[in-house]
C-alpha cells in the first residue's frame, strides 16, 4: 500500500506544478513542489523592472488634466516581488508550507493598538514596501482528492491570485485591472479544504473577512484585507469557491467565488452603534478564468464582476477611533462603488519553437499582445478616470524554463477628457526550487 508521503508527491506532480507544464494550477500547490520528491523544498521567484512613464505622476492629474497634459516623462526601478518557498513533508500525510515575501525591496508600516495606553494607535512608518508572510500552512493529505490545509493561505479568487508567479502572465507587471480591484495576492489566515477527482480541481475556504473601512474609490476592495494590526481581526468572515476544469488537454477553466461581510470587522468592535450598527457591507465577487498552452501557444483570459452592500453609507464613515491615521480613512475622497469589473485577454506565441535549434535547446520567445478593461468605480457618475483600458504588446525571451526576460509597450486609455498614459517597461523574472 502506497505511504502518504508517496500519494502526496504524486498528486502534485499529475497537477502538472513544474513551470513548463501545459495547464496552471492553483498557486498554494506550488509551494508544496517537491524537487524529486525530498521532504524538504527551497524555491522562489523575483522580479525586477524598469519603467518609463510618458504622463504626469502628479497626484492631482485626474483632477485637473488639462494642467499636467505637457508633464515630462519620469522613470523608475522596482522590485515588486522576490519571493522565498520553504516546505517539509513530515509523512503520514502531514506538510507545511511557507512563502516570505519582500515588496519592493523594503519594508512596512504598521499600527498598534496599545489598549492599555488610554486606547492609543500608534503609527510607525519606515523605508517603503513590505516584508509579509505571504503563506504559512500546515496540511493533512488524505488522498489525492482532499486535502485539509490551515494557517495563512492565498486566497485564488480570479486568474491573477490563483497564479501570481511571473512565469504567469506576459506582462512586466501583474495584469492591472484584477491588481487593482482585488487584494492581490490575496492571502489571510483561515480553512481550506482542496483536492482533484478526474479532471476537476476543487477548493472551499473560510477566512477572516475584509475591512470595508480600507476600501476606496480607485482601488475598490483591495485594501479590505489589509490589517495595521499585529493580527487578523476575525469579527466577521468570507467563503470562497473555486473549480477549476482540465478536460481538455492544455486548456484550464477556472469559476471562483467569495462572499462575506465587511462592517463590522474591525476595532473596537463595538464603534458602530444605532443605525451604524445595520450596515453590513456584504462583499460578492465572482470571477471566469482561462489558460491555453498548446501548439506554442499560451493564452490566457478573465472577466470579473463584484458588488458591495451600502456602498454609499460605508463612504460616509471614518475608521473608528484613527481620526489621525489618514491613510486608514474612508472619508474625505476615500468613497468607493458599489461594483467595480475587470476584463483581461492575452495571447502569445513561441516564434522558437519553428527554430529547431532553439527548439532543442528549450529556449523560447514569445510575441504577446493583451488587452484589458476595468472600472473599480463602476457606477460612479464622477471621477471617469476610473474606467480604464489597457493596451499592451511585447516579448518575453525564456533562455531557460525558470527565467523570462521581458519588454513591452504599455498604453492606458482612460475616458474622454483625461490623458492616456502610455509607458515602456522592462523586466526580468525567475520562478523554480532549487532543493
């Protein structure tokens, strides 16, 4: 009779989890790659970027358009990501999982709620960008169709947080019509339940629940599941959904779905009081995936539509007690829809695959263009910056499977009356384990 650890190792790789794999999966199931079956992993991925900006990177552009039409370009280096894996299997079924990652190279900002300090926040603010836990897990595998996984895990609502490697998608950046509406990656602390039968990937979680005080006008939910605490705060919940299909050889079709409260769920839990104490701010979400790699072709698409309860209420709240903490206000300028969408379609093709020496030696150049379009301000009847589309187009030269080198020319139409803004921008970007 076949060991966990031997059912656990082979489930992963007939998900097909290396990077050259026709058909994506699930991003938490990366972490547990074992190379060559070892119970202990080392992996990652990074990207680095250089972009130059051909408009206005004044905070008031969209306010006033006409004065920053004639702004000169400006540039800028990035290192969105650099990612750290780490993952043992203990046998019998049980493994643990981990993703450390670093945003931009630096680190964070952070609030604590000194209670015993006359109920004080206090704000602390260093070099930009982050340093986050991204995954942290432990998991019980009973078999190749269900799996029991608990700790902070991603959350894969739509294409971009399910796979958010660099290897995944064509452009320098993550897609920006899902980074921008959704927490992306979004990862919390809560149960996920998972597994594959026959063609069907399926996967059921519970987590704590968004914050609506975070949301805001052109970035819609995507601060919800931010915390400037030193926890999760879990007054309140979300449950998502998502089945992906592999039926058809190269080609993964994904449906996920989230709902959950997000009044409520924040400190002190008992701010909101009298009609405050009604407003529910139910969260839905519902996203359509695709990926096609077949025929030196890779082509991938999503359309994503959500709404929020008492938008325009929530919009008139301030953050409980943070009266000197901007950043975590939702008032003055901070109002959000009640929908927001995002659409997006990319297509490339492998021109090294008709080379048969660069096909022999597994390198790959592919010619991609992408479109998308997105409103995080869905019905808003101001603010029409808001509602943009993004064309794009470039290459992406892969000297081996783990590395992509990648350049395109990014052009964001945004509605009449306002300046498009175009950009060029350059990356590279690994993805692989090296244990």
């Amino acid at each position: 009779m076949r060991s966990c650890k031997f059912r656990l190792v082979a489930s992963v790789l007939l998900m097909g989890i290396a990077v050259q794999s026709h058909a994506q999966v699930n991003a938490s199931d990366s972490v547990m790659s074992h190379a060559k079956g070892n119970r202990f992993s080392v992996g990652g991925y990074g990207e680095a970027t250089f972009s130059r900006m051909y408009y206005s990177d004044n905070g008031n552009r969209y306010t006033t358009p006409s004065s920053y039409k004639k702004d000169p370009s400006h540039g800028r280096f990035d290192i969105p990501h650099a990612v750290i894996y780490l993952g043992y299997d203990f046998g019998k079924g049980w493994s643990m999982g981990s993703e450390i990652e670093f945003e931009h190279g630096g680190t964070g900002a952070s609030i604590e709620y000194e209670a015993d300090e006359a109920i004080e926040f206090e704000h602390e603010t260093e070099k930009g960008g982050e340093v986050e836990l991204e995954q942290f897990w432990i998991q019980k595998t009973f078999g190749r169709a269900l799996n029991i996984k608990a700790g902070h895990i991603v959350v894969p609502l739509g294409l971009t947080n399910a796979h958010h490697e660099p290897l995944n998608f064509f452009t320098v950046y993550r897609p920006e019509g899902e980074n921008t509406i959704l927490p992306c990656t979004w990862h919390q602390t809560g149960v996920s339940i998972w597994g594959r039968t026959g063609d069907f990937r399926y996967e059921a979680q519970m987590v704590a629940g968004l914050d609506a005080y975070h949301f805001s006008r052109s970035n819609w939910i995507q601060g919800g599941s931010s915390t400037p605490f030193e926890f999760e705060v879990a007054n309140k919940y979300g449950f998502l959904l998502r089945v992906d299909n592999y039926t058809v050889p190269g080609l993964r079709i994904g449906v996920s779905g989230y709902a959950g409260q997000s009044m409520h769920n924040n400190i002190p839990h008992d701010s909101e009081r009298g009609e405050k104490k009604k407003i529910k701010g139910n969260v839905y979400v519902g996203s359509v995936d695709f990926t096609y790699n077949r025929y030196n072709w890779i082509v991938r698409g999503n359309a994503d539509y959500g709404y929020v309860s008492d938008a325009n209420k929530i919009s008139q709240l301030t953050y409980p007690n943070v009266q000197y903490v901007k950043p975590y206000q939702s008032g003055n300028g901070k109002n959000f829809g009640s929908h927001a969408m995002a659409m997006m379609l990319e297509a490339g093709y492998d021109v090294f695959s008709q080379i048969k020496k660069l096909r022999s030696d597994n390198q790959k150049l592919y010619i991609f263009g992408h479109i998308e379009h997105y409103d995080s301000y869905v019905h808003g009847t101001t603010k029409q910056w808001t509602n943009k589309t993004i064309f794009a187009g470039g290459v992406n030269y892969h000297p081996v499977p783990q590395i992509a080198i990648k350049a395109e020319y990014h052009y964001r139409k945004l509605k009449s009356g306002y300046n498009d803004e175009p950009s060029v921008n350059i990356g590279i970007a690994y993805e692989g384990f090296f244990l």
